[in-house]
C-alpha cells in the first residue's frame, strides 16, 4: 500500500516545494528573493520529466490512478503552470515581496489539476476540485491595491464556495445511495438496481453536475466568470481559463464516459441542451465586449461549450477531440493572454482600443496575436481548428447533425467578435506614438512557444493524436 | 520532382522571406514578391508543357499519409480541368503583383498577404484531399480580407468583414457535408477521387441534402443569385490588383469545386438539379447584365458584369454535355483574362484621375490612345466579339445548353434547357450595350477639359495589362491550344456523372 505512494512523487514534490516557498517570504533579503522563480522553474520541470517518464502507474489507495488519461492532463497542467510563471515573471507587484506565496500558490493549485486527473472516486475528486480553487481564491485578489481584483476575488470565491456546498450535498445523496464514494460503487448501483430511487440518484447526479457546472462555467451557471477575469491578475485569468478547463474536463471524461453511462441516465438530451446554451450565449455576449480581458472570458465559455460536445458525443473520437480541443485551447488562450500582458504594460489598459495600430507598431505581436485569434476562431491550419474538428466529427458519429451546425454557426459568430481585435491591430492607426517598450523577453516566449504549438501540430498532428486516442482507450 | 508543391508553396516561402525583411527596405519585398510569384508562373508553365494531353487520369500525383488516424493524405494532382486555372492563377498573380507596385502604405505587409492569397488558391486547385481542400479554401480568406481591408477604397472595413463572414458562412455548409460523407464512405475517408469513385454509397435523400449543402458553399463563391451580395462591394472597395485576383480566380473556386467535387459526387442529385441550375444561370446571366447596366461607377460596372459572365459558365455546366462542360472550363479562363484587364484598366484610370464616373470623362481616346485601345479591345472581348477570347467561351456555353435534349417542356413543346439557353441570350445585348455606352462616354465625343494633363499608361501598366490582351487575342483566334488540354477530361466526366444515371 505505502509503496504504492511513488507513483504520487510528482504531487507530493510539488507540495513540498510550495510549501518551502511559503517559507521563503519570511526573508527579508531581496537578494533570496529572486530565487523563487528559479526554484518553482526548476520544480516544475523536474515533476514534468518525472510524470513523462515515470515507470510508475497504477493505483493508490484504490482512489486515484495514474495513467497515460491522466499523464496527459498531467503535463498539460505542469506546462501550463510553466509558461504561466513565465508570464509573471517580470511583474513587480506579483513577483515582488510575496513572490514566495504568489509561487506557491500557483504550485499547488496545479497538485490540485494533477490529482483531479487520475481521480476515481468522488472524494479525491472534491479535494482535488478544493486544492485547484481555493489557491487561486488568493490569487484572484492578488492585486491588492486594485478594487477589481478584491471584487473578483470575492465574487468567485462566494461562487466557489456555494458549489462546493452544491457538490458535497450531491456527493452525499450518491454515498447513501451507494455506499460509497468510489466512481465503481456508482456503476455497480446503476447497473444492479436502477430501476427504484433513480430520481434519487438522478438528484445526486445533477447537484453533482451544477457543482461542476460552476467550475467549468456551463451556462446557466457562468455569471462570476467575466467579473473574475477581468479583476484577477492578468497571468492568473489565463491559468483559470486552463485550470477550468483540464480540471473539470477530465472529470467529466472520467465520470461520464467510463463509469456512469449517460443512456441508462438520458443525460445526453440535457448535456446537449448546456452544450448549445453555453456556446450561444458565450458567443452573443462576447459580441459586446469592449474589454480584452472580458471578451476573452466570454469566449471561453463558448469555447467550454465547444469542448463539452465531445462529452455529449460520449464516444471514442469525442473524448480525444475534447483532449485535443484542450491542448489547443490552453496554448491559444496563453498565448493571447501573453500578448495582452505585453500591450497593457505598452499602453497601461486592456481595453480593446489598447491594441489599436498594433501592427504598425509592433507587427510580430500582432501577427502572433492574429495566429491566436485564427485558431481560437478555428481557421486552419492551427491546432484549434483541428480540436473543433474532432469535436464535430465525433458528434456527426453519433448522427447529431443539429448540434453540430449549432457549433458551426457559432463558431461564425465568433470569427465576427475576434476579427473586431484583429480589425483594431491591422485596419486603425496607432493613436500616438508611444516610447518603443522594454524587451519584455519572457512574455514574448510564451507567445512564440505557444504560436508554435499551434502551428506545429495544427500543421503535423500525427503524433499529438496519436498520443491523445492512447490515452483515451484507458477508458473504455 | 514535386512540381505541384513547389507551385504552391514557393509564393508562401516568398512571404516569409518578406516577413523577415526589414520594413524599410521597401523595394527589396517588391523584388521578392514579383520574383517567387514568377517562379511559380514559370514552374506552371513547365506543367503545360509536360502535360499530358491524352489521359484523363491525375498527372503530377503527390500522395503522402498526412494524419494517418483518420486517412488523411496530402495528395496532389492536376487534370484539363485544374491545369488552365493553374496558369490562369499564376498568371493573374504575377500580373497583379507587377501592377501593384506602386502601392506606397505598408508595402511589407500587402506583398506578405498576397502570396499567401496565391498559395491559398493554388492550392485549392491541386488539392485531392477534402480535408486539404478544405483547409486552403479556409486558408485563403484570411488574407483577402487583410487585402480588401487595409488597402481598400472608402468603405473597405465593412467590404472585408462582410465578405469573411459570408464565406465562411458557405463553409459551415462545406464541413458539415465533409464530416458526413467521411462516415458515409465506406472505408471512411476524405479522399476526393475515392469519395467519387464510391458514390454508389450516397445515395437517396443524404445525396440531395449533402449535394444542396455543397452547392450553398460553391454558390456563394460563384457567386449564384442570390448569394452575389457580397460581391459588388467587395470587388469595388479592393484594391485594383485584389479586384483582379477576386473576379479572376476567386470566383472560378466556386465553380471549380462543383465540377471538381459536386457533379461527380453526386450525379444523380446533379441531373436532377439541372433545370434549377438553367434557371439559376438565367438569372445571373440576365439580372447580372441589367443591373450592370445601371451603373455609373466603371469598377462596379464590371463587378457586376462578373456576375453575368460566371452565369454564362453555369449555363455551360447546367447542360451536362462536353461542349457545355469545354464551354464552362474556357469561359472560367477568358473571364478571368478579359475582367482581369479590365479591372486593372479601370484602376489605371483611377489613379490618374481619382473618380471612376463614366459619366465624368468624354473624348479620352484623343489623350490616351494606347490606353483607350486596350479598354475597347478588353470590352468588346467582354461583350463576345467574335474572334477575341470571350466570343468562343460564349458560344460554347450557348452551344452545350442549347443541345441538350431535357424531358421536361415549357409551354408543351419547347424542353426546358432550349427555353431559358434562348432567353438567356438577351444577356449578350445588354452586355453589348453597357460596354459599348461606356466606351462611348468614356473615350469619345468632346474631350472634357478637365482631363488635358492625363498622361497615357507607364511601362509597368503596360507589363501588367498586355500580356493579357495579348492572351484575348490569341485564345480567341486559336482556342485550341486550351481546348486540347481539357477535352480529354471533360469527356471522361461528362461520361461519368451520366453514366451512373
């Protein structure tokens, strides 16, 4: 049993790590300081190359497993964390005096994604979802001086609690129904004795599912997701976007399309309906959007909407279409937060007319902003394209012709609202003339490794599929 | 040798160089840009000549596994029907790019978006792959809508986003029919030339829902009535090389993709669609000529006149019959020659005198003899002239629509397809007569004293217009140098989509 803890060495690394940066604030040297990013750098590097090549794999306690399904969520999380570093680098009010518990905090939150991705059983699964969120409560607010970042902090973490509230009451209908918190004591009770207290079950199932509804911010329960976005510090809007979306996505994959079959529930007609509800709505706010931050919010709850049809399909190709949507996703919306970062500390705002003239000030930024937009609107050749790809032909699989051409249509509206930003970058005139900016090296990394993600294997695929459909056949 | 690839993507390789180049360095991304467009137009030229003439098979195939998962081939081939696009392609590129030389604001910029526009359109034309086909033709919008966007005239924002979204409005259609006929083949796959040789599998009511999806996203490249919306705006807020590239290639993709993959894929669906698509060129040749008609603006004038022309080419297709198909394939190419030089004349003009009214000139053909020569001998091809390109198209088209027998009658005695071939005729007055008014207010009469100082076309004018004057001429008086590379392919196809009936 205890020897089985290995296969955990990354997670409890990580841990340790973060918790010897919480000890590093107490420093008074600046000089000590400065070490932090190196150290959380070199953790995180470390774990990474561990969960690539570790031998290791298995389960732990009977609760959490780890597998090529889970080593893919894995180093999408670790390389997200990675680059979001990279993004805070050289900000001073993030990685100023409190850069140790700023680190941490990221850390741990990322042991949070790691656990959630091998989790088989509700209650690892509740710890998990608590270990992701409540460290990015704090760090929504991390901006202290600014009202925004408070108020984004407060609002989602009254959000956060209340669905936790939600989950844990669901969680404890399915204990006592059950007998158990184990994702097999749930397929065992729905396929022995379904047919007396399944509203019961049902119950469980949807406080359940609004919980997670909350996290992944499915219509109707997105409203705390743009307020937070814009308040919280511009790298953490976009690891929330990525927390969100491996987080809750691989519990979905693993609850719903291993365990719990959705035909014995019906559940396919209503995911359907959250799926084309999220999609729609997310779009049609995003249309009115005059703030970056905002409108990038907004999107990625349309883009949830767009990930969760490969749950609603629910086979094969829908699960790694939603893996592969998730890669894609991630890089893209990292890389157009990367730019944002770099125009708003040019110009001092992240409005949209901040990017005015873009790129006859700066063509690389725009241009890279431009290869982000085009795949977020899924153009090809970049990697967004191909993840609605696999989503939709998933779905047209399972003869659901009308969600698809929901997804399609929507995915027009979107070209109109990111091309608003592209139409600002390339067709206006810069407004005045600002002193060229400072290099500002880091950030433009992330954009150019990001950019070439997306390229790359938007361009060359093979091996990211083939990579995806192997850790997909560990579900059946 | 992978001539096909090299064709397509020396122009994108082209751009990149020019992203790497300084922006000051402003003729140096001008040499670039005519020098890798030229390549490729000499590279296409050397495909004319080794191309096969006998066979109806793919030549010049390239096939590489791309995303073996799900079959996905990078595979390439040319046959009579892509290759005269091809050239026509590079050509008008090539042409435009020497054109546009003289553009001033962002030169880096404009050059790198057009030879991505080039590689876009090539490779739509090479392409054997849906999926590849599908990601060029999405590919290539981008770059049409910086195009029209940052260079355009007054109301250019607005000209771009419309046309962006129309078009991939068409392609939400394209990839729904693309999804479902990989599941409906059987081994699932996106290849264009398998898909077509199982089109046995498509059949009932799937072939005419996928069919009327396909011809949605085809139509409005054409574009068909009533889908032409975007179309005048677009050609008349681009820039005079873009207008060249939109009328020229742009939309013949429309009409490519339903020879290449609609009539093929589905020819039941097809045959059954004839009489609408009688109709539809009915329209488009008529509607497109009156309001033609109506015009002030030259620019518009023959943006719409674009609408007429490519309803000629519908009608050719609408028959069914070699010389309609022959007719449809030549008139792509003539349209593209005829227009293209049109609209660079036209944009000659406007940049010495900053307004395109027709009715403000008069008298110009004193001032600028050579100038008005090329307008009227670019017009009178437009109008079918006999002995210049246009003429041979036309009567082609009339000519294929016009043999068909269809089942169906008008009126009791007259079949369906002679009927609206005879109306459609009155197309060719009222294009007669719109060009003809506009030569004459244009280029005769008194001259209007306000245009004394104009000065007849520069050296780089003339590069970029005669070549496709001399190309007028020369298809019109021996078509056969063209008709021989499509005939052959025409006649398997033809064949074909009637034999499966």
């Amino acid at each position: 049993m205890i020897a089985s803890l290995q296969i955990l060495l990354p997670e409890i690394f990580l841990s340790g790590v973060a918790l010897f940066l919480f000890g590093m604030d107490t420093f008074i040297s600046r000089r000590l300081k400065a070490w932090t990013i190196f150290i959380s750098l070199a953790a995180l590097f470390l774990a990474l190359f561990v969960v690539i090549w570790s031998p290791w794999s298995g389960r732990v306690f009977g609760m959490v497993v780890s597998d090529v399904f889970s080593s893919f969520f894995k180093i999408l999380a670790i390389t997200s964390s990675i680059l979001i570093f990279l993004l805070s680098e050289d900000d001073p009010e993030l990685m100023g005096p409190h850069a140790g518990t700023y680190a941490g905090l990221i850390i741990l939150s990322t042991v949070g994604i790691m656990f959630l991705s091998g989790t088989e059983d509700l209650l690892i699964l509740f710890l998990g979802l608590e270990l992701t969120t409540v460290p990015l409560f704090i760090l929504a607010g991390f901006l202290r001086k600014e009202e925004r970042s408070s108020e984004s902090a407060i609002k989602f973490f009254l959000v956060g609690v209340f669905s936790t509230g939600l989950m844990i009451y669901g969680i404890s209908f399915l204990y006592g129904l059950c007998g158990g918190t184990h994702f097999s004591d749930l397929q065992q009770w729905i396929t022995t004795n379904r047919s007396e207290n399944l509203t019961l079950f049902l119950i469980g199932i949807f406080f359940l599912l609004a919980g997670l509804g909350f996290k992944f911010s499915l219509v109707p329960f997105h409203q705390w997701t743009p307020d937070t976005y814009q308040g919280a510090p511009t790298p953490i809007t976009a690891f929330f976007s990525i927390s969100r979306d491996a987080g809750v996505l691989v519990i979905f994959l693993r609850l719903f399309g291993h365990f719990i079959p959705k035909s014995p529930l019906n559940l396919t007609g209503f995911f359907m309906v959250i799926s084309v509800l999220t999609m729609t709505i997310g779009n049609l706010t995003a249309l009115r959007q005059t703030n970056l931050k905002r409108l990038l919010a907004y999107s990625s709850i349309a883009h949830a909407g767009t990930i969760f049809i490969g749950v609603v399909a629910g086979n094969a190709l829908g699960r790694e279409g939603a893996m592969i949507y998730s890669i894609a996703y991630s890089m893209m919306s990292l890389g157009a937060f990367a730019v944002v970062i770099a125009v708003s500390r040019i110009k001092g705002n992240d409005e949209l007319n901040a990017v005015q003239g873009l790129a006859q000030e700066n063509l690389g930024l725009a241009l890279l902003m431009l290869f982000f937009l085009m795949s977020l609107a899924g153009i090809p050749p970049f990697l967004g394209f191909l993840g609605k790809f696999y989503v939709f032909l998933a779905a047209v699989n399972e003869k659901m012709y009308g969600l698809v051409a929901i997804g399609l249509l929507n995915s027009v509206i979107a070209v109109y609202y990111y091309f608003r930003i592209v139409h600002k970058m390339f067709f206006m005139s810069p407004e005045e003339t600002r002193p060229s900016p400072n290099r500002q090296f880091s950030v433009q990394t992330v954009a150019w490794f990001a950019a070439s993600v997306l390229l790359i294997f938007g361009t060359f695929p093979e091996p990211i599929l083939f990579w995806a459909k192997s850790a997909s056949q560990i579900l059946p | 040798m992978c001539l096909l690839s090299s064709i397509t993507f020396i122009p994108l390789i082209g751009a990149i160089l020019i992203l790497l180049i300084p922006r000051e360095k402003v003729n140096l991304h001008r040499l670039v840009a005519v020098l890798f467009s030229a390549i490729s137009f000499l590279l296409s030229i050397q495909l004319f000549n080794t191309f096969n003439r006998e066979t109806s098979t793919m030549q010049f195939v390239e096939k590489l596994s791309w995303i073996p998962v799900f079959g996905i081939n990078y595979h390439l081939g040319i046959d009579g029907l892509s290759l005269p696009l091809i050239i026509l392609t590079t050509l008008l590129s090539l042409l435009s790019i020497i054109g546009s030389l003289g553009v001033e604001t962002r030169v880096k910029e404009y050059f790198f978006w057009f030879l991505t526009l080039e590689t876009g359109m090539l490779g739509v034309f090479v392409s054997l792959d849906f999926f590849l086909f599908y990601i060029f033709w999405e590919v290539m919008l981008v770059p049409m809508y910086f195009l029209i966007g940052i260079w355009g005239g007054p109301k250019k924002e607005y000209a771009a986003i419309k046309f962006f979204l129309y078009t991939l409005f068409g392609s939400v259609f394209m990839l729904i029919s693309i999804l479902a006929l990989y599941f409906r083949s059987e081994p699932h796959t996106f290849d264009i030339l398998q898909l077509i040789s199982q089109n046995g599998q498509f059949m009932g009511q799937f072939q005419y829902v996928a069919f009327l999806f396909l011809f949605i996203a085809f139509a409005i490249k054409v574009p068909i009535f009533p889908f032409h919306t975007w179309l005048p705006l677009a050609h008349v807020e681009a820039p005079t090389a873009v207008s060249v590239i939109l009328a020229g290639v742009l939309l013949k993709l429309g009409t490519y993709g339903m020879m290449r993959i609609l009539f093929p894929m589905f020819p039941v669906a097809s045959l059954w669609f004839s009489i609408p698509l009688f109709i539809l060129a009915f329209i488009n040749i008529v509607y497109g000529a009156l309001v033609a008609m109506a015009q002030t603006d030259m620019k518009k004038m023959v943006a719409y006149s674009s609408i007429n022309h490519m309803g000629y080419a519908l009608l050719g297709m609408a028959a069914f019959t070699v010389t309609g198909f022959n007719g449809a394939i030549l008139q792509m190419v003539t349209h593209g020659i005829i227009t293209g030089s049109l609209f660079l004349l036209v944009g000659v003009l406007y940049d010495r005198a900053h307004t395109r009214d027709i009715d403000s000139f008069g008298g110009l053909g004193a001032r600028l003899p050579i100038y008005t020569g090329l307008v009227i001998l670019a017009s009178m091809a437009s109008l079918g002239l006999p002995g210049l390109a246009g003429f041979i198209s036309e009567f082609l088209c009339f000519l294929g629509s016009f043999s068909s027998n269809s089942q169906v009658l008008v009126f009791g005695t007259i079949p369906v397809s002679k009927f609206f071939t005879t109306l459609s005729v009155a197309g060719i007055l009222v294009t007669a007569a719109f060009f003809l008014r506009m030569v004459q207010k244009v280029f005769l009469g008194p001259l209007n004293a306000k245009w004394d100082t104009l000065k007849d076309m520069n050296l780089r004018e003339l590069v970029s217009v005669v070549p496709l004057t001399v190309l007028t001429i020369l298809v019109g008086v021996w078509p056969h140098w063209l008709l021989s590379v499509m005939n052959t392919t025409v006649n398997q196809m033809v064949n074909f989509i009637h034999g499966v009936k």
